[in-house]
C-alpha cells in the first residue's frame, strides 16, 4: 500500500504512473527530423534531376547532329546531280576557287548553318605542269575532278563537332560541247614551284566579260564553261595577275598574257606565267656624299638594268624594290651607267623579306 500523501505527490508531479495523453502523441515530427528527411531527399533527387538533365542535353545534341548529317547528305546528293550534266557541272563549278559559301535552314526550331568549300583536286605539283587535273587536250576526255566539303553547325553546339562530310565530282565523260571551252593555268615562282593564291582576271576581249579567280596550293588552276572565241577574227582572252608587293622576272609588278584563244570543246593551256612576292634590297651610303639625284643600278643577268632609284642621304638606308627574288641575288653599283659595274661582278645581294 502506497500512503495517501505519497500518492498524492506522485500524481501532482506525473510520475511514472500518469498514462500518455493523447495529445502527447498527435504532437508530429520534430524540426531535427524534418531538416534530415529534406537532405535525405536532396541527396536522392539531385543526382536524379542532373542525370535527367544530362540525358535531355544530350538526346538534343544526338537529334541535332541527325539532323545535321541528313543536311549534308542532302547538300552532296544536289552537288552529284548537278554534275551529272555539262551545263550543271559548269554551273556548280563557276567560281568555285573563291572560297567557302554559307546558307542557313531551320529545322525542328533549330538554325542550321550549312557551309560549303569547292575547289578544283590537283593530281601533280609539278610547277609548269597544271595538266593537274589530267584534262590532256579534249574535255571530252576530261578527267577534272572537283573536290566538295559540306558542313553544317548550329547554334549551342558546346563541345559537339560540325557535321563534315566531302565528295569528289567529276566532269562527265562526252560534256565537250563546241559551245564552251576550259582553260588551264600555273603559275611558278623563282624558286620554280608554283605560286600559291594569286589573284587571276581573265577578260574576254570578244564580249568583254570579266572572270575572277585564284590559284590552288600548287600554282595551278582550271577554268571550265568559258565562251568560246570566235572562229572569224577572234581577239581572245587576257590573262592577268596582280598582287601588291609581287613580280615577274622583269619586275614587272603586273602580269598579262593576251590573245590567249579558248576552243569549243577543248582545253586551252597556258603554263608560262612566272610571278613571286618581291623583296628588298637595303642600300647604305657611307662615307662622303653622293651628288643629288645619284641614282642607284640594280642588276641581275636575267633582265636588264634597273636604275633610277634616288640616293638617300649618307649614312642612311633605302629599300630597293620590290624586286624579284633571283636565288643568284644581285650586283648593285652608284650611278646608272653598266660601265660603273665593279669588276668581278661587285657586291652581291639577295632580297629579303619575300
């Protein structure tokens, strides 16, 4: 038996004797246990929303490129078509040398840049010898082999290539209509290799058409679908190079070759053309003082004396060029009398910076 005053002190201060409440067990979870269960559910669905993210991006870019392989079949496809015809093929070719030519088209909400390089596949690097694409001397025997890159991009591509594809077309066989003619070209250099990227106007001096172009990596280039010149009194064409610093092998800093006539049907060749970036010669006087006006001869065996460049003052140099650069260099004496040239050919020099 418990006293009456000891159970009254026991109920007063809830002793082990009190039964729950019910509120006491409708009282929830504490703060503590919410802040674990929130990072327990962080730690499960961060993970999950960056894998989910990483498949969103990269189902995206796997679509994209799809997309961007079926622009480039597309792209290529149209090219082969096109020069499945001799009027197609002159079409596709026409300026081809000229560098890269973009368009865009959008698909499913997404722009596509599509980006195209034409150029013409030399077969030899010989210089003087830009037969490169193995056209002999009739175009219906042609051989002329166009080389084609296709490529396509879009915008956000991150760290995603371009899609690339190329293909090589050739001029069909039996395309030498009368109707248009080729023409073949190199360009050498001093060194004898061919002189790369030289601007090239031909102008038809019949119809006064003008044609613009550059030369591949080896000197060469071919120029399908020109008009023919005329059987009775043609003038024919004139083949031009101009480059700012460059020079033939008589200094001339332009370059033209005319009456240059264009068969029906046929490859015309021109393989005679020299041109080079030019150097200088820097001329130092010492000692004295030249007369005013003195000019100062220039001189290699391979063209005649080239004279009449102003004397600089004493002690100060002038830059004589451009000049072609000769591998044998040059002799260079005061004044622009040959009778000055110092016997045993004088001092020698090769231009620089070329």
């Amino acid at each position: 038996m418990i006293p009456a005053a000891l159970r009254s002190v026991v109920r007063r201060v809830g002793g082990p004797f009190r039964r729950p409440r019910r509120a006491d067990l409708e009282e929830g979870f504490s703060l503590l246990e919410v802040v674990i269960a929130f990072a327990l559910l962080m730690i499960v669905m961060i993970p999950t929303a960056v894998f989910m993210s990483d498949e969103t991006t990269t189902t995206g870019s796997l679509r994209n490129r799809v997309v961007a392989a079926n622009l480039v079949d597309q792209m290529l496809e149209s090219y082969q078509q096109q020069a499945s015809t001799s009027a197609g093929f002159t079409t596709l070719s026409s300026g081809a040398d000229q560098g890269a030519t973009s368009s865009t088209q959008t698909v499913g909400g997404v722009t596509y840049t599509l980006t195209t390089t034409k150029q013409w596949q030399s077969t030899s690097v010989a210089a003087g010898d830009c037969a490169s694409n193995g056209n002999g001397s009739s175009a219906t025997a042609s051989t002329a082999l166009l080389f084609i890159e296709a490529s396509v991009s879009w915008h956000n591509m991150g760290g995603t290539p371009p899609v690339v594809a190329t293909t090589t077309v050739a001029q069909p066989y039996g395309s030498g209509s009368t109707s248009s003619g080729s023409l073949e070209l190199s360009v050498s250099g001093a060194t004898g290799g061919g002189s790369a990227n030289v601007p090239v106007t031909l102008t038809n001096q019949d119809s006064g058409a003008t044609y613009s172009y550059v030369t591949d990596a080896n000197g060469c280039l071919f120029v399908p679908g020109l008009p023919p010149s005329p059987a009775s009194s043609p003038k024919g064409y004139t083949i031009t190079l101009a480059e700012a610093g460059w020079v033939d092998p008589q200094e001339n800093t332009t370059v033209t070759d005319s009456s240059v006539l264009i068969g029906g049907g046929s490859v015309t060749s021109v393989s005679n053309l020299q041109y080079d970036q030019g150097g200088t010669i820097a001329v130092t006087y010492t000692g004295g003082t030249p007369p005013t006006g003195m000019p100062v001869t220039v001189h290699n065996n391979n063209l005649k004396v080239v004279g009449g460049i102003l004397a600089p003052a004493p002690g100060t140099n002038t830059a004589v060029g451009p000049l072609y650069p000769y591998t044998d260099g040059y002799n260079y004496w005061l004044g622009d009398c040959s009778d000055n040239a110092p016997s045993g050919g004088g001092p020698l020099a090769v231009p620089t910076a070329w």
